[in-house]
C-alpha cells in the first residue's frame, strides 16, 4: 500500500513547530554550545540512546557522509565527549560510543530542555498539552527517535572496552555492521 502523501498545512505546521524546537534544543546546550555544535549534540544524542555504533551506521543516523561523521567525531574525541574502542564480539570493528563527559552534557542539556518545555506547556491547557504529547510521540516514533525511557545505562567512567589505537596511535580502525534490536524489530514488522 502507497505511504500517504505529506499534508501541506501539516509540513506548514510542524515546520513553524520545529523553528520553536530548534531554538528550545540551542538554549537547552547552555555552556556546551560554546564547545560543542548542534550537530555534533545530535550525535552525542544518537550514541546515548542507541549505544555504540560504528561511523557508518552513525553517519546513517545523522544523515551526513561517513567521512563527515568521521570527523565529528575525531572532535568528539578530542573534547572527551565519545570514544572509539573494539567491539567485544568482533575485535576487527571498531565502534564509537559516548563517554561519561558526553553523556553528562546529553543529561545536562536534557534537564534543561525539560524546563524549557515545560514552560512553554504551561501555557497551554491540560487537554491541549496532551493533545501535543500524543502527536509528538506519533511524530518522534515515525521519525524512528528512542525515547529516553529505552536510552541504554550510562556506563561509569573505567568501565567499557578500552579505546583502540591504529597504529599511528590515533582512533580508529575497520568497521564491521551492528543494527539496533530497535530497527530489526521494526524490519520484521
């Protein structure tokens, strides 16, 4: 069956929406936004709720070329915020994941997104308020987001796999494919 086409005043709408959005999500990074971009804060995101990934798949997620992700990346590193490190069941792969400090600017920037939100809903009343909730989490599922509630643990600082080196001693190595339980579920569907 043919997906439905777009309703214009919908686009209309959820555009206007997302300027709101945007400016919410900017505000929300605080000092972060001084160090770290919306972008790569979206990456951060991506790898806090899906976990490791490699730069592919992440590069996938964020839609932006794998040599793009690469270097958000080598940032990324270079701040502390992810690391690069061999996946446990394929020693050839190398994933990138979130770091304690990355995940604390994902958490803080959250928190105060909460309260930005918040006050906006404020203004609205209840049955409004939930109307909005229910669309958002139509709109956020058919944008295949992870809600919080299903983000992976937080892994303490010393705790993960440890990073890898190519021989030059900088990050990286070969990738090999992962694909979240999330999205081979839906796959089935």
């Amino acid at each position: 069956m043919p997906r439905p086409r777009a309703d214009p005043g919908a686009v209309d709408a959820v555009l206007t929406a997302s300027r709101s959005m945007v400016a919410v999500a900017t505000r929300s990074l605080g000092a972060a936004a001084e160090e770290t971009t919306i972008a790569q804060y979206r990456a951060l995101v991506v790898l806090a709720s899906r976990g490791p990934r490699r730069i592919v798949d992440l590069a996938e997620a964020l839609d932006v070329a794998p040599s793009t992700a690469g270097r958000m990346c080598d940032r990324l590193v270079s701040k502390g915020l992810v690391r690069r490190h061999r996946a446990r069941g394929d020693r050839r792969a190398v994933l990138v994941s979130v770091t304690p400090a990355g995940r604390q600017v994902v958490d803080e920037a959250t928190s105060r997104r909460r309260a930005l939100i918040a006050e906006i809903l404020e203004r609205l009343p209840v049955a409004a308020q939930q109307a909005v909730a229910q669309a958002l989490r139509t709109f956020a599922d058919a944008a295949d987001e992870v809600p919080d509630s299903e983000w992976p643990a937080a892994v303490p600082a010393g705790h993960g796999p440890a990073p890898c080196r190519r021989a030059s001693g900088q990050p990286g190595g070969p990738e090999r494919p992962v694909l979240a339980a999330r999205h081979r579920a839906k796959e089935r569907a």
